[in-house]
C-alpha cells in the first residue's frame, strides 16, 4: 500500500491534542501539522502514514475522542499539490517553532495552558 495523508477537523485545542494522542497510538503514523482556526476552535490534524495505517488512526480519533470531528479525511496518494499545501503549513508550523525556541509538544502545551 501506498502513502496516504490524514485530515481530521475538531472543534477545540483539547479535543484536538486527545485526538491526535489516540491517532499516533491507534496505528504507525506521523503527525505533520496541525491549523488553527477562529482563535483554536476548529483545529485540522494533518498526519502520515500508509493508507491502511492512516485509516486505522483517524477511525480510532473518530470513535474514542472526547469529541466528534467536525470532518475528516483520508487522502490516498495524494496529488503533488495537496503535498505543496502540506508541507507549506509544516514550514510555518516549524518557523513558529523555532522562533519560539520550542517543540510541537511544548507548543501544545502552551495552548493548552492557555484555554
């Protein structure tokens, strides 16, 4: 099988961490980004991984998180310009990162601590 990407919208930073928590232990995946809209309300998880593996994760976020997505998605093969948009908004995730001096989890953190 092939490489396949994984989109879930969630309403909430928190619901969104658990969902992301229950996905990386769900299946073989890797978180790639996250967006943040209306101020942290609607969050889109973006992870990777083989289709199947992918599939697994985002069912398993759907049916135990503390929230119901909003949406999701799983994108088999995904076209050269879904990676483009993908890999723009893990490059400002990683700016963000950097110019805070902190990694995702700790960002995360902050977040969290803030809601």
């Amino acid at each position: 099988m092939g490489k396949a990407l994984g989109f879930l919208e969630i309403s909430g930073v928190v619901a969104a961490v658990d969902a992301l928590d229950l996905m990386c232990k769900a299946a073989e995946v890797e978180f790639v980004t996250w967006e943040k809209k209306l101020g942290g309300r609607l969050v889109t998880i973006i992870i990777r991984g083989e289709v199947s593996a992918v599939t697994a994760a985002i069912s398993a976020a759907e049916k135990n998180g503390i929230k119901k997505p909003v949406c999701k998605a799983v994108i088999a093969n995904p076209h050269e310009e879904i990676e483009r948009i993908v890999k723009g908004s893990a490059d400002r995730l990683n700016k963000t990162k950097q110019s805070q001096g902190k990694s995702p989890e700790k960002i995360a953190e902050t977040y969290i601590k803030e809601i």
